[in-house]
C-alpha cells in the first residue's frame, strides 16, 4: 500500500505566504489491524427480508418436481413464448431507429427525448372520452420501465418522510408497498371486492384517507384480478378523489388489454374532476419487459399538481432514465403499425381466460368470482377447509409445485390470504396441461368429506 502526505503549508518556517507542497510516497506493508471487520449498517428499510414475489417465486422454484416439465403460471411475462411474438418487429424497428448517427451515444434528456415524449402523450389521448383534456409533449416523463415511474410518482408525493399515507389496492402490486416503505410513506389498503367485479370499495377509501394523504392509487385493467372497471366506477373513482383533494395515480401498464365488450376508458377522460398521474410501460402490452423503458405523465387540467411536477423534474434532473436507444424507437413502437400484433395478442390472451375461467370453476375446492375482463391475470380463492394438509395459500403453492411443477402465486404476496394469482399469458395447450394438473391435485388433497 501506499501513503501519500501531503502539506500545504510550511510548518517550520510559519510562512503562510510561501507554500511548499511535499508528496511521499512510501512502500508500506499493509495492515491488516486496519481492516474493517464489523458488518456496516445499510438502510433498515431494506435489511429486512421481506417476502417479494421475486423472492417467493425463486423459493417456489426450487421444489418444482424433476419429473414434470414446469408450467409457470407464476410470472406475468408472456415474451418467452413465440406464439406471443407473432408480428412483433420491434428489435428491427429500433435498429432503424437508431442507424448509423451517433445521436443516439450522447446523453438522453432528462425528461426524455422530445419524439418519444411526443408519441407517449400521442398514445395517451387514444380513447379520451373528454375532447377538452390535451396532453402535451411535456406532461410525459420516460422512466426506466413501469417500475422506476412508480418508485419517482411516490418519491415526488410525499410531504413529510414519515408522515405521508397513500392509498393502495388489495390485493395489489408489490412494488408500491416497496416504493411506500423507501420514502417513508405509509401504504394503506382499500379492498378490491370480488363479489363487484374487484371494484374500489369507495367507502373505506373514503374512511381511509385524512389530511396526510398524498394520493390514489388505481390499476385497471387490474394486474392481479383482472378488472377492468366501467366508465361509471372510473367517474366514481375520480368523483371521490376529488372530494377527498387527491390525485390519482393510474396504474395503466395493462391499458387497452381488454377482452371482448369491455371498453378501456384511461383514466385520463376524468382528469377535469380530479388531476391524474398515469403509469405506463412498454413492458406488458409490447411485451418487451427486458427493455426497461416506461412513463409518467401529467394530466392537470387546473394546475394543481404545479409543484409536484417541479419535483418530478427535480427528481429526474439528477436520476438516469431509459436508454436512449429504446427511446429512439418509441415513436414507431407506439404507432398504430402494429395493429395485428395487438389484436393476435389480446385473441390469445382472451381465449386463455375463457378456458382458465371454465377450467377453474369446474374444480369443486376453488372459486373465482369472476372471469378476467382484461389484462393477463386471474384471482382465485381456494376452500382451505375441503383440502387435506392445505392450511393456506403459501402451502398449496408450495406443494402444487412440488407433486405437479405448476408455479403459481401466493396471494399472501399480494395481500389476500387463502387466494392465488394466476397468470395466463401463456400457450393454450400448456395451460390445459397446467389445468389438468391443478384439477388433479385438489382432487388428491379433497377432503373424503367433502367429496
Ligand atoms: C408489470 C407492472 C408494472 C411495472 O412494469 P415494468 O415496466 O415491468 O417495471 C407496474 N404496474 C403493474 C400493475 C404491473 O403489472
């Protein structure tokens, strides 16, 4: 190791005016004494071990039967498979996009690139049933996937670290509670009711919020149940946040994923009533998740979200945001050229929840209350008490894996005990397959009672 000394001042003489600079460097056996050995502290928030869905899906995994081939109802990724990918152009389309210019080497915007700003706020406007509402270029900000845009909405609401609540659907998406728990912002969950469709409970909204609340947060079509809420819950929803002086954080990852008569209406259409802050990603409708690339855009009509936007701009000013390279080829993946991919996509998807819908259904110790409307996925509660050796949610997961090789997800994750999440996002046959096996399991593990 080596020691530098270094002086600014001449200590024998005492003569400030006249500096002498000394540099030694001397060869030195390195102390092994010094050495730190004590564990450092992180931040607390993140010592603790808390159940993700990555986590508990990796755990799940590990006890899959090697005798089965694995079916992953688990994960909402479709892009692995390539009935999925079916007219999807997009790596060629960003490789146009890009070229040979070196534009593309430099540092992005903070904000973004204009043109793809531009076709965000563009996309946005698709299906606005309020022809006053205008969402510009510079309402957008692009965000490392749809994950980064959750984690900067919560960072720039909060008030008081420690003080701020805000408002979260259950069962839910885990990385809010996450985000929540960073920042030091309370989560408090609203219930999604599965008698109604999974629609806002709007009176514990209500009874929930108080003047430390810094906003709503709303997912539709829903990611984990399916929902996807009528034009006149959307108004209600707004409605309320209105009166309570909330913005609405839209959770849109999953918009016009919607099936059949089912209508997406963005949250957007309502920002009159109340300012909206929408959430967006290339992840799930485009199905290139690993690309990273999302949004977060402003809808505020009266202005009331001024200071929040400065901090969003604050925020971004000194985090990185996507890629350039994937935001160069934004404005042609979000064009209306891909009209076919997304109609194959939604066929698939649909289908999916027709059969996963019956399937589920026919088996006597599982409920789900309603078919999935849009999005890829499914909650279905399960009849602890008509199986054997099944206390809950956690241990069917765990021994569906380990006698069948079906991952699915534990709603405990996702705040709803004695239900799970299904995914269906995957090729019709495997997902007969999967049925077969989950059919077959409750039927092994049905009480003789019950039978
Ligand atoms: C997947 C998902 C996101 C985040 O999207 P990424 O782009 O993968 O970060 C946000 N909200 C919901 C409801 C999601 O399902």
């Amino acid at each position: 190791m080596s020691s530098l000394s270094f002086s600014l001042l001449n200590k024998d003489t005492h003569q400030d005016s006249q500096f002498s600079i000394k540099f030694q460097v001397q060869e030195r056996q390195f102390d092994a004494n010094c050495a730190i050995v004590k564990p450092l502290k992180c931040n607390p928030v993140l010592s603790e071990n808390k159940s993700s869905i990555r986590g508990v899906v990796g755990e799940l995994l590990q006890k899959s039967n090697p005798h089965k081939p694995l079916i992953s109802l688990g994960v909402g990724d479709a892009s692995s498979y390539p009935c999925f990918r079916k007219g999807r152009e997009f790596a060629s389309e960003t490789i146009a996009a890009v070229g040979a210019s070196a534009e593309f080497d430099c540092y992005a915007p903070s904000y973004g690139y204009p043109a793809a700003r531009r076709a965000v706020a563009e996309y946005l406007s698709i299906g606005v049933t309020n022809p006053s509402i205008i969402i510009r270029e510079t309402d957008v900000f692009m965000t490392s996937g749809g994950n980064q845009a959750i984690q900067v909405s919560i960072a720039v609401l909060v008030r008081q670290h420690g003080r701020s609540n805000l408002l979260l659907p259950r069962p839910g998406f885990a990385p809010y509670e996450a985000a929540c728990e960073l920042y030091g912002v309370e989560p408090r969950y609203y219930d999604l009711v599965p008698q109604r469709g999974w629609e806002v409970d709007l009176a514990q909204v209500r009874y929930l919020a108080d003047s430390e609340t810094v906003g709503l947060v709303i997912i539709t079509p829903n990611n984990p149940c399916g929902a996807v809420y009528s034009i006149a819950h959307q108004f209600q929803i707004a409605e309320t946040a209105r009166e309570l002086g909330l913005p609405v954080l839209a959770d849109e990852v999953y918009g016009h994923m919607v099936f059949g008569n089912n209508k997406f209406v963005p949250m957007i259409s309502y920002a009159h009533v109340a300012p909206i802050i929408t959430i967006g990603t290339l992840s799930k409708r485009w199905m290139v998740p690993g690309w990273r690339l999302g949004w977060l855009a402003f809808t505020d009509p009266n202005g009331s979200l001024r200071k929040v936007r400065a901090a969003t701009e604050a925020l971004m000013n000194v985090t990185a945001g996507p890629a350039s390279i994937v935001q160069a080829a934004v404005p042609r993946i979000l064009s209306d050229s891909h009209k076919e991919f997304h109609r194959n996509t939604i066929q698939l998807l649909e289908s999916s929840a027709d059969m996963l819908y019956q399937r589920i259904s026919q088996i006597e110790t599982l409920n789900c209350p309603s078919k999935p409307q849009g999005s890829m996925f499914m909650m279905v509660e399960i009849n602890t008490k008509a199986l054997s050796g099944i206390r809950d949610d956690m241990e069917f997961a765990t021994k569906l894996i380990k006698e069948e090789s079906i991952l699915i997800l534990p709603g405990s994750v996702l705040g709803l005990k004695n239900w799970v999440r299904l995914f269906f996002g995957v090729p019709i046959e495997s997902l007969h397959d999967a049925c077969d096996r989950i059919e077959a399991f409750c039927k092994r593990h049905q009480l003789k009672s019950m039978e």
